[in-house]
C-alpha cells in the first residue's frame, strides 16, 4: 500500500467529518423523532421496515439531506418518527 492509502485508513471521525463537511456529525435531538446511526448493509427501506415506516419516502421527507436515496453512507445519520 502506498503511503497515502495508509494514512487514508489511520482517519479517525473528526478528520472524516473536516474532509466531507460534518456529514457524520450526530445531529441535534429533535422532538418525534429518534437519530439513528446507519449501519453497513442497510438500506431506506431496511430502515423503515426496522422501525415500522410504511415507506421509505417518509425518511426521505424526514431527511432532506438526503439527495440519492440509494447513496446513503454507513455511520452517518437519519431522523426516524417515533
């Protein structure tokens, strides 16, 4: 591996967050809503049948953020209604 490869893999989240500006910082607690962390393999509709959702759109109102909704990165988060 190359040396930049290898300092790629040593990034811990505060140096991931300055290079894709905060994407993965835990967002403030909104009141109905749960924050949920993604996890590797999920997927919108993974998610709302977890928690009972009958769409995926419903996450996607609830996350404008999200603009693909087949891009969804692990370790990042999503408001769910509780």
């Amino acid at each position: 591996m190359t040396e930049m490869n290898m300092n790629a893999l040593e990034l811990g989240l505060d140096e991931m967050n300055d290079i894709v500006g905060g994407a993965f910082r835990k967002p403030r607690a909104k009141k109905g809503f749960r924050i949920y962390q993604i996890k590797a393999h999920d997927t919108l509709i993974r998610i709302a049948n977890k928690f009972g959702i009958s769409s995926y759109k419903k996450i996607l109102k609830w996350n404008p953020k999200i603009t693909n909704p087949r891009l969804i990165r692990t370790g990042d988060y999503l408001y769910v209604r509780v």
